[in-house]
C-alpha cells in the first residue's frame, strides 16, 4: 500500500449533513456568480459606452448602489469586477462537476469541506487579477479604437480562470519559479478528482 492509499483511507466520508450544505453553497455561488456577472457585464458595457464617447482625458464614472451606499466605478474597476464575477461562475462551473460525481460516488471527503467553500474566493480574486492583466497587456478597452466586443473577451477569460483555477495556479507557480518538489507536490495534489463513471 502506497503513502497516498493510506492518506485515502484515513479520510472520513463527508457526513450527509455537511454534503447538504456544500451542495446549497454550490447552488448559491452559481446564482450569485451569475447574478454578478449579468450585472458587471452591463456595467463594463455601459462604461465603455460612456468612455469611448468622453473627452481625451475625461475619466468616464458611473454610480453602483450597493446597500443604500453608492459609489462611483470607473471602467478599469468595472472591468476588476467583471473577471471577478466570471471567475466566480467558472468556479461554481468546475466545483459543482466535481461535487455532484463525488456525491453521485458517494466519495466525498470530509477533509475536503474547506476547499468547497474557498475555492470560489480564490477564482474569483484570480478572475479580477487575470482580467486586469490581460487588459492592461492586450486587450486595452475603454480607448477610441476598441468596441464593447472586448468585454466578452474579459469575460471569457475571466470564466476560464474560474473554471481552471487549481492549472492556472500551478503555471504561474512554473512561470514564476516555484521549482521546489515540495511546492510542485502540494499543488497538484490540491484538487479533489472527480471520480468517473
């Protein structure tokens, strides 16, 4: 028997109680993840509107009520929120996958529970970092020559830094030098697998 067998043995089934509860979490992130993110893409869209049409060096703003407080977003915070929200839905994406074949193959971990309910903050701060990279390096909406299009694309990869958050961390963990096999070790190792019919 192998260290992993063993570590998998020693792993106490998640009781149902707790199952419940990651599922309703599941269901929720995916709602508020959609939520978000229909709301953020109208709000970078309407921004970019408002920027495009502005003049050269007026900073186009737009107020967002929250709670009964309003602030006022500028296109590159709406564009934070945007990959945010995106990578909240990619992450409602790829957890929910995982969730439902694990629970279907009654393989769910106890030891787990706290992954189910970080892993959409991780995606969703990966998201909005992703998203303001890619802007500030390719895409670059809000000036003269780009048109809303260029908020779909955010968006897109917003979700597929969600979706893919545990790779995407993994490359930049390769991209930035983490070459310890320790470090390389604890990152492919966690995720959950989804068990296969």
């Amino acid at each position: 028997m192998t260290a992993m067998d063993q570590h998998h043995d020693n792993e106490r089934p998640m009781s149902p109680t707790m199952t419940r509860w990651i599922g309703i979490g599941n269901i929720t992130a995916g709602i508020l993840g959609l939520a978000a993110l229909v709301t953020t893409y109208g709000l970078a869209e309407s921004l970019v509107a408002l920027q495009e049409s502005a003049p050269d060096g007026v900073l186009a703003t737009q107020s967002v009520h929250v709670l009964g407080v309003s602030f006022p977003v500028t296109l590159s915070m709406s564009v934070l929120l945007l990959g945010a929200a995106s990578g909240l839905v990619g992450s409602a994406i790829q957890q929910s996958i995982v969730f439902a074949n694990r629970s279907g193959h009654e393989t769910l971990e106890q030891g787990w529970a706290w992954w189910y309910v970080l892993r959409p903050i991780w995606s969703a701060l990966l998201g909005g970092v992703f998203v303001i990279a890619m802007n500030t390096g390719l895409i670059s909406i809000g000036d003269t020559t780009t048109s809303t299009a260029g908020v779909t694309v955010l968006a897109t990869i917003g979700a597929l830094a969600g979706l893919f958050t545990d790779k995407v961390l993994e490359k930049l963990g390769a991209v930035l030098g983490a070459t310890s096999t320790e470090e390389t070790t604890s990152s492919s190792s966690a995720t959950p697998t989804v068990a296969t019919a």
